[in-house]
C-alpha cells in the first residue's frame, strides 16, 4: 500500500463483508481505518467480522464518501467498487449473479459510473498527497486511468493481477506546496 505509515488514516468505500478494511487494519493495526457501504446488512457482515477478529474498525452507512465527517480527510481511500457494465451483467456467471445483488455489480453503461463520481468525491476529500485504489475490470484500465486524471490525480498507475490483466488503478492527489 502507498503511505503505509503507521497512524494513516484509511477509507474503504464500498467495504460488503468488511474484508479489505480488516485486512488493513491486521497489517496496519495503529491505522485509523473506516469502512462504508450503502447496504446496512453489508455492515452488519462487516461488524460481525471485526469482532470475531477483534478489530477495531469504524462503520458508516451511505453513498461513497457522504458519511464521512468533513474535517477527516484520509490518507488513502480503497474501493472495490460495482464495474461490470449493464450489458455485461447477464454475461456474469449465474453464482456471481445469484449471490450478489445487482447494485453491488453493475454501474452503468460502460461499467464506471460509481468510479467516476468516486474520483471526483475522493479528490476533494483526500489529504494532499493521499492516494485512491480501485479495483476495475480488465478492460477499464485506460478509461479509469483517464478519469483519474481528469480528477486532478498525479502518479496514475494501472496495476496487473497475477493473469497480468488490469486490476487496479491508483492516483495521488497532489501535496500542498
């Protein structure tokens, strides 16, 4: 992770089970870490998966980053947010489809609708030189690296899973001078 600092403040939108912001905050244990989501029966996963493992992590219910109080401003927000496009989501295998709900998949046309306005929310929110992570699909690589450039994000990279396909893009929002 970029700033792994030890008292980093991190921010995961869209958390479902809680497992990335559990993750987080195992490897990072002094990170102030808060989990989001707009499923209030995701959270309850989340929290029940915090206190088998004894982590402390903070939950908020919303959209993106609207139930962040305004003056936290993170270090670095992680998503895994929905990216499949409405025409490919019947595409998806009927597991995938039978287990996870619609709106935890899909976003729009061409699948980048929620990055997009995560971009945009995480570029004002973040502190100066902070970074956003997201996953993507494998073909979203340049779209997403474009929309993160347009948000005013520096140091744009597009990261490889193990299938060497696109996973993962990352920007820093610029330090203050």
């Amino acid at each position: 992770l970029p700033g792994q600092g030890a008292g980093r403040t991190v921010v995961d939108v869209g958390t479902g089970s809680g497992a990335v912001a559990l993750a987080v905050k195992k490897d990072r244990p002094r990170a102030e870490v808060t989990a989001m989501d707009l499923s209030r029966g995701a959270l309850d996963t989340a929290r029940r998966n915090a206190d088998s493992l004894d982590l402390e992590i903070q939950l908020l219910l919303g959209d993106l980053l609207k139930p962040l109080p305004p003056e936290l401003r993170p270090d670095l927000i992680l998503s895994n947010p929905p990216y499949v496009s409405d025409g490919d989501y019947a595409s998806l295998a009927p597991e995938i489809r039978q287990w996870e709900p619609r709106g935890a998949l899909t976003a729009g046309p061409d699948g980048l609708d929620i990055i997009s306005r995560l971009a945009d929310q995480a570029a004002s929110r973040l502190s100066p030189g902070g970074w956003l992570l997201t996953e993507i699909g494998m073909e979203q690589g340049p779209a997403t690296a474009a929309i993160f450039r347009d948000a005013g994000f520096e140091e744009i990279q597009v990261n490889k899973d193990l299938a060497q396909l696109d996973r993962v893009v990352m920007g820093r929002k610029a330090p203050t001078s």
